[in-house]
C-alpha cells in the first residue's frame, strides 16, 4: 500500500522477460504505474531489444538502461553508490537519468 511507482529493473535474458511480465501483472493488479529499467542492457542485446519490444506493444514506460560497468562491484566494495564512488561513469550517468525520470514520474505536474 502506498506505493505511487515501481521502477522494475530488469536484465536481458528470456527468463527476465518472464519474470517482468508477472510483475506487470501484480502492478496492473494494484493501478501502479511503473517504469523499466534494463541493467546491464549491453550484454545481450536481442534481450534487451525485446525487452523495449515488449514495453512498446503493451504501451509501457521505459527509463535509460544501465551498461555493464566495471564501477558498480568497485563502488559496492567501497560501500558507496556509484554516482559518489566514480560520478564520471557510464553507469552513474545511466542513473542519474534513471533517477530523474522516477522523479518526472511523481511529478504532480507531469503533464505540463
């Protein structure tokens, strides 16, 4: 209860694909809006084409992907969140445009 968005992060594998679909159900279930994240979204890249394929015929949002980056394992051995421990990478530039989108979606003023 409560929740006013689900940011679903997925990976490019047909078990994936599966898994996203049943989350979907459980949101639709609920009327909870969601966004799709795709992590590491350039190790398989027919995956994460159908990935978007699927969001796009069934009408859903999709975020920026997050590439495999090397700086995510060396900034979780820090103790520290990407965009602190290496702000300059891919990966912390992915999320921050996540991140902005999360907050264009709780917007109240979305629309305008």
């Amino acid at each position: 209860t409560g929740v006013d968005l689900a940011l679903i992060v997925t990976e490019p594998s047909l078990s994936s694909l599966h898994d996203l679909k049943r989350i979907l159900g459980v949101l639709n279930h609920f009327n909870i809006p969601s966004l799709i994240c795709i992590n590491k979204a350039d190790i398989y890249e027919q995956g994460a084409m159908d990935i978007r394929m699927y969001a796009a015929q069934n009408g859903l949002e999709m975020t920026a992907d997050v590439p495999f980056d090397e700086s995510i394992p060396d900034a979780m051995i820090s103790g520290l969140p990407v965009t602190v421990a290496q702000p300059d990478s891919k990966a912390s530039g992915s999320v921050r445009l996540v991140w902005s989108d999360v907050l264009k979606q709780l917007s109240p003023d979305k629309d305008s």
